[in-house]
C-alpha cells in the first residue's frame, strides 16, 4: 500500500499531465477530419467506446472502461489509438507524457475526474471550431450524453476513461484474492466501470474482433497460425482500410503480408533486386518479416535464405509468377538500374538451336551475343553487291526484329537491331527505281519514295553510340545507299549534261536553265518543277501582312517531311510543294533567290564566290548586311532567334542552322537533327502564339550524307579561283572534263560541278553546292493554325451613307474583311457588292446593291479568310 506522500506525488504530476492536455484541446478534436477515411479505425474506437452504454432508467454510468489483452496483441496500435482517444490511458511504467502509469496513478486519475479534454474551460471562439462531443454523427464523437437525475451533466463526465491493460486478463481481475499486487487498485474498477469484451465474456483478440458479428467487423479471415501472425504484424496498416473494400474477400495470410509491404509486392521485389541490402535496412523488422514471407510463399524462394543472384535468375527466366515481376520491371527498366548487372551476374543457361527472344529474351547475355553476331553479319556486307547485301538485310531484319521488343532495346542495349529496321527500309525503298526518262519522271519518284531512302539512313545512324557500331551500319549503308546515290545522281547529271547544250541558257522554259532576270520576281513560272517558291503579292510588295517567311539554311526534302510531320502533330495545318534550288547549291546562291526582294539582285560577272550583288548599287549580299538592307527597305522587320516584331506587318525570319550543324558535325548530324527539328517547330509555335497569321519556311538547298566519307575528284587548285566541297569557280579559258552549268544570276558565269556525289575536297561526311536530287531538290511549306482565331477585334463604328456602309474595328484587323448579310451564319445571304478587307487605319467600306433592302435589319460581320466570323454587330440598312 502506497502512503500518503507518494500518492499526492502522483495526484500532483497527474493534475499536470491533464493541464498540458486542456492546452492542446484543439490539435486532439482536429483529428476527427482526418479520420473519415481510417474506416476500420472509426469502428473500432466506437466499438471500445460502446462499452461505456447503460440504461439510465436502472442502472449508474460506468466510471470507466476496462480493455484486457492478455496476449498483448493490440499493443501495436496504442500509439495511434491514443492519437483519437484522449480517454484512452495504458497500464505501463510512469510515463505520464504518454498517458501511462501503473495501477495506482491510473486509479488517481479516475478519483480525480480530470478528463484529457476539459470543454468547459474552452473559450466560445475554441468550442466554435470543434464538433459537439456528444454529437454521435461525427466518427470519433465519445457515446451519448448521459441522462441522470440532474439532467444534462457537465462534459467532463460525458468523457468515459479507458484503460488498456496490456498482459492482463479477465480472470486476472476477476479473482481478486489471487490478483497481483499491481493490478489490486484495479480490480475493484471492473464493478464500477465495465469491461470491453465479446458477449461470450471472452477477451476480444484481434482475430475476434474482425471475424465477430456481434460487436466485430463480421469480416472472412482464415484461421490458421500463419494468418494469424501476418495479422498481427499489418494490424496497424490493417486499420487504415475501407471496412467495405473488405467485405466478401478472404483474409489470408498473403493478403496481410502484401498490405504490410504496401499492397504492392511485385514492385517491392524490384526494389529488392535492385537496392539489394540497402532494401532490407531501410524496412522496420516486420516488413521485411513480412516480405520474407510473401517471397516465399507466392514466388517460391526466401530472401534470407537463396539471395539477390537466385532471384535475379528467377527474373531473367521470368516463368510462372515471376512473368508479372518481369512485365513490370519491363514497363519502367529505368527505375531500377541495378537489376541488369545483377542478372548477368548469374549463369545463362545453356543456349540451345531453337533459343530465340522469348526463352532468352530475359538475359542481358543472350542479347549481347546477337548484338555481336549482327555487328559481324553487317560488317560482311562492305564486300557484297548491293543486291546480295539487300537480301542478306532482309534476312537480319527476320531474324532480330523481335529483339526491338525487349527491355534492352529501351535500355540502349540494342542500337544494333534498332538500327537494322531502318537499314532494311532504306533497302526496301532503295529497289523502287528511279525514273530516269525525264526530269519530272525522276522528280516524282523521289517526291514519292526516294527521300525515305535519305531518311532511314539518317534514321539508322541516329541508332548508334558506339565506334563499332558505326563501323558495322555504315558498311550495310554504303553497300546500299551509296550506289543508289550514285545512280540517282548519274540519272540526273547526265540529264542536264543533254540539256547544257541548248544555245538559250537564259530560256526559263527549260528545267535547268536560269530565269530571265526580266522576269522576276516570279523568278519563273511557278507552275514549272524547277522554280523557285514564288513571293505572295501584298499591298507593300511580296508578301502578305500578317506573314513571316521563315528561312531554314539546309532544309533538305526528308529533313522537311520530318518538320511537316512535327508541326501537324502540334495541331497546325500545312501545305507543301518542291522546288528545284538555284545552281550551285550553296547558301551564298540559294537564300537572295528565296528571298522576297530577289527582283532587286543581279549577278556580277566577277563573283567568282557566287555571291550576288543589290543590282542599284554593285555591293555583294557577302555578309548579309545588304540583303538585311533591301528586306527592310521592301517592309520586312528582321526577326532574331527570340524577337516576335509587330504583326501588323510582315518578316523576315533565320532560324534553325542545320547546315552548319552538317559542317560541324558530319555523320552524327543525324543524331542532332530531330533536335534541331523540334527547335525550329517550338519557335514557329512561338510566332503563332504571338499572333502571326502564317508562316512561309523556305530553305537554299540540300545536302549529301556518306558515313566513311563521300568519294573525291581532283581539281587541282591552280585551275581554280575558289572551290567548295561539291562546286567551284573555274579560272577563264581552263577546259576539263568536269559537268559544269551557268550561274543562276549570271549565265555568262559558268560552275564547276563534281561529277557523281564526289567531291573536290576528300574526308568529307557531308557536303553540297553540286547536282544531285539530295541538293536540289528542295521542300517550301506553307503553315497555319487550325485552331488559329483573331481575338479581340471590336466594331467601334458604323456609319451609313445611303447604301455605303463605312465599319471601323480596332484589335487584331489584318486580314480580315467585311460583309452585311441579312444571317450572320450564311454566306449565301451577303446583301453586298463584294466583300472587302479591312485598310491598315482599321477601316473598311461596303456597299449595298438592293436599294429596296434599304431599312431592312442585316448583320454586319467581320470575317477571316476562311470565313469564320471573328466579330458581328446588328445594323439596319440605309440608317444612322
């Protein structure tokens, strides 16, 4: 028996352990917010709280619960219980910070009625923010109040003290004459409170209380020891679950462990695999408990026991259930960058005859071998005919097509067989013969089919990372491509070969002669395959307002078709056409030519670097400065990579240098471009948004692309006054076998061309100014926004002349125009002479034909090019 002073110790700390609880009244209520979805919690707080109902009529309230557990199966939770019950108090060592002390001080407690949660001292501004207490309605309310003699009582005496006995029984308290010393302050409590118990007076074990219907959960949960403990281990998880999620499924063991683990086993395998020890320390003990368990039940094999290696074969074999294991790690092999080394670490099975992707597919191995055994296959392909080697690609492509499905393709272990499906096409695309009848017959085949055979070269070379790996594809290419471009380029050489004779160099009507300059700007006819874009016509010259023309330094045809693709993906609308570019085809030649303000170049006799000249003055276009000049002087603002302008206007805009990444890069321009490709598509987006009607994209000329070099023919620099890779200035008099055409800005000058795809220049991957469909032949789009609208255009005035109806707008006006019609919706219902387009000062006039219209109600609509209605206003026709 304590005395007197040790029990006014525990009265005195526990007077300051319910203080602290007054202070913190509104962080505990808060919990109830938070609770409406810890469903199976919620249940089970009521069911405790329960305990404590009782016929006022015949019987005194319980001054507190008793909560037995003998087996300490419910200890687990505590924590989180005392979180959501502030009555609750556990029988423990003297810890009064966390509600728990022996018998005697949880005895002082009760005597002292001192509730966690005194509401009565709460201020009016602490009780407005909280839910009545004795409220049932909210999930975690203490019971009803009490009904007594004296009506209502206080709310200190709504709250009903819990004690949670941990190690203590029924019996235990029941026979008091046994009861241990340190439970005797209790016992007395089991007949002034009650106890929580089933209704068979059994204690509630956590296996009773899910399957009970009376007073449980009434849930199906098996029954054998192994549930049982995975039960107990994913008790407080367990907690956290919808009761109605639970309701018809059986609990199992397996069903526990893999709630313990998450509910997500596979991905916790993966970890496993992947972190190795580093998993297992960074999981308490009974995770991993329960993920040992798990593992051996449902995949067959034991963590402890077989290891990361074991398991990583398990993997790579990936039969029975470890085919889920292996699908999700397919689905994002990235998350886990270890398991490849692990699963090479193990020993492969023997590779049989048969042995293909789907029985080895899961070793990293199996796929290096393939790799290997392609790379050599490739590499014999350099000493094949083209035809053989087109038939051997075929084969390859059958037999390690399957591979491009594996993991090891995403993981870039596999550029090999990713590169073979391009090199196949490129092979397909390549035995679709070029017409060579004619210049449009081997147009149309190329427009048609023949740049895929360009792009899939590109494509294929973008696949590879590694020296030997470039060795392998450029030798299936140049066993290819390389007499393919040849042969192309013989066709059309020689073509104009035959043509180069004609006495007219200067007739325009000839497919390879330059344009009389009397005819620009036109440059010549449009409808011709050999022309140049033509300029469109505004009211400032070429050009419409509202228009940026768009200037891609080496936009080759395959190059453009990807750009095409990107920018209708992105939502906008294109239209195309191809054109035959400027001889020679370099920069220097092929931009003025592109130009909106070419009327106003010539060629100088003595431009021995092709370079042009403002036909007023004689200065040269070399630098850039003076054709800048005449687009600004013709109306044109000059765009940079990042300025929008005034599209009020019209502009000029250079972006996207993909020439000089081809100068600059070589081969591996193929791995760039797409890149590149996207930059030019995010800044055309940008000018769209900024709110330019359309966009014009022109380019100067293409360009060849030989991994290993493009074959070289000898010029000697003495008979030369300059020279590029496929073109050069011969000096007067110097006569040779070398193809040579006239300048396209003077025809008196004349142009040294390589004959074939070579070059004057040796070691060059990429290179043009020569003839060749690659260089030549050459994309110009037209782009506009699908979903493009004018926004903010308002009619501010209308005024009536009689039948002549003056309309003022102000906003976004260009381009569009006026109509009266009599329903806005119909053009068929126009009541004008003719529509007209809006001036730069935002005005426009329109007339009415029909003076017997005159008084009638109409619409006055303002219209896009397209038709659709930007903006409308009601009107009467004739009035003021």
């Amino acid at each position: 028996m304590l005395g007197f002073q040790f029990l006014r110790t525990f009265m005195d700390t526990t007077c300051c352990c319910a203080q602290r609880n007054r202070s913190t009244k509104v962080w505990i209520n808060s919990a109830y917010a938070g609770i409406i979805t810890m469903i199976l919690l919620e249940h089970f707080i009521r069911s405790i709280r329960s305990a404590s109902a009782y016929n006022p009529e015949i019987q005194v309230a319980p001054v507190c619960i008793l909560w037995p557990d003998p087996e300490r199966q419910w200890k687990s939770i505590i924590p989180m219980l005392q979180q959501n019950m502030p009555e609750l108090y556990v029988l423990g060592d003297y810890a009064p910070e966390r509600r728990m002390g022996p018998a005697i001080w949880l005895r002082c407690v009760l005597t002292s009625h001192l509730s966690p949660i005194l509401l009565s001292q709460a201020t009016p501004s602490d009780l407005s923010s909280l839910p009545r207490l004795a409220d049932a309605s909210p999930p975690l309310s203490p019971p009803p109040k009490r009904e007594g003699k004296g009506g209502d009582v206080s709310c200190e005496d709504e709250m009903t003290f819990v004690f949670y006995l941990p190690g203590v029984s029924r019996q235990d308290l029941r026979a008091v004459e046994t009861c241990p010393d340190h439970l005797k302050p209790l016992a007395e409590l089991q007949y002034r409170g009650v106890i929580w118990s089933q209704i068979s007076a059994k204690d509630w074990t956590v296996l009773a209380w899910l399957k009970s219907e009376q007073g449980g959960l009434g849930l199906d949960v098996a029954q054998d020891k192994d549930t049982k403990n995975a039960m107990l281990l994913a008790l407080p998880v367990l907690l956290d679950e919808d009761k109605s999620l639970l309701e018809g499924k059986r609990l199992d063991k397996d069903y526990f462990l893999s709630l313990l683990l998450g509910g997500d086993l596979v991905r916790n395998i993966l970890l496993w695999l992947d972190e190795g020890e580093a998993f297992k320390a960074s999981r308490d003990v009974h995770a991993w408990k329960a993920f040992v368990e798990v593992c051996k039940s449902k995949f067959g094999f034991n963590p402890m026991e077989d290891g990361v290696l074991k398991a990583s074969a398990k993997l790579a074999n990936h039969e029975g259930p470890w085919q889920s294991v292996w699908e999700r790690f397919c689905e994002a092999p990235k998350r886990y960058p270890h398991i490849p080394s692990q699963i090479r670490k193990c020993q492969m099975p023997q590779i049989g005859l048969f042995t293909n992707e789907i029985s080895a597919g899961g070793w990293p191995q199996w796929n290096e071998a393939q790799e290997k055994s392609l790379r050599r296959d490739l590499l014999s392909l350099f000493s094949m005919t083209a035809r053989d080697a087109i038939k051997k690609l075929k084969l390859l492509e059958n037999q390690h097509c399957g591979r491009r499905q594996l993991v090891w393709a995403e993981l870039g272990e596999s550029s090999l067989a990713c590169a073979l499906e391009h090199l196949a096409k490129m092979a397909a695309y390549s035995c679709e013969n070029l017409n060579g009848a004619s210049l449009d017959g081997i147009l149309d085949t190329y427009q048609t089919s023949g740049w895929r055979v360009d792009d899939e070269v590109l494509q294929a070379l973008s696949c590879i990372e590694s020296v030997d790996d470039y060795e392998a594809v450029t030798a299936a290419i140049r066993a290819v491509y390389l007499p393919w471009l040849e042969n192309g380029t013989s066709i059309l050489q020689s073509l104009a070969s035959d043509l180069s004779s004609l006495p007219q160099l200067a007739d325009a009507s000839h497919p390879l002669s330059p344009p009389d300059l009397s005819s620009l700007p036109r440059l010549a006819d449009a409808s011709h395959p050999l022309s140049p874009p033509p300029m469109r016509e505004g009211k400032g010259g070429n050009g419409l307002i509202g228009e940026v023309i768009l200037f891609i330094d080496g936009l080759r045809l395959d190059a453009g078709k990807r750009l095409a693709e990107q920018l209708e993906k992105r939502g906008f609308t294109v239209s195309e056409r191809h054109y035959w570019n400027p001889l020679p085809s370099i920069t220097a030649t092929g931009k003025p030519a592109v130009s909106p303000v070419a009327e106003q170049i010539m060629g100088d006799e003595n431009a021995t670097d092709f370079e042009p000249s403002v036909k007023s003055t004689g200065q040269s276009l070399k630098g850039g400065y003076h054709l800048k000049k005449l687009l600004m002087d013709a109306g044109y603002q000059i765009l940079d990579s990042k300025n929008t302008g005034d599209i009020q206007g019209k502009a000029w805009c250079e972006f996207g240098n993909i020439d000089s990444e081809g100068h600059h890069r070589g081969w591996k321009l193929a791995k760039y471009l797409d890149f590149i490709l996207s930059e030019i598509v995010e800044r055309i987006s940008g000018l769209f948004d900024a709110g330019w009607k359309r966009i014009q994209i022109v380019t100067d000329h293409g360009w060849l692309l030989l991994p290993g070099g493009l074959p070289k023919t000898e010029l000697p620099t003495c008979l030369t006054e300059c020279k590029w890779g496929r073109c050069a200035s011969l000096k007067p008099g110097i006569q040779n076998d070398i193809l040579t055409v006239p300048w396209y800005w003077n025809p008196n000058v004349e142009v040294a061309l390589a004959n074939g795809i070579s070059c004057f220049k040796s070691g060059l991957d990429y290179a043009h100014g020569g003839l060749s469909l690659q260089e030549c032949v050459v994309p110009c789009y037209i782009v506009e926004s699908k979903t493009a609208t004018i926004s903010h255009v308002d009619i501010t005035d209308v005024k009536w002349r009689g039948l002549r109806c003056d309309v003022a707008v102000d906003g976004e006006y260009c381009g569009l125009n006026v109509d009266i019609r009599t329903h806005a919706g119909d053009a068929g219902t126009s009541v004008v002479m003719g529509i007209k387009p809006f001036k730069s000062s935002g005005k426009a006039s329109v007339v009415v034909e029909d003076d017997g219209l005159e008084g009638g109600a109409a619409v006055i609509v303002v219209i896009d090019n397209a038709g659709n209605i930007i903006a409308q206003i009601d009107t009467v026709i004739g009035g003021k």
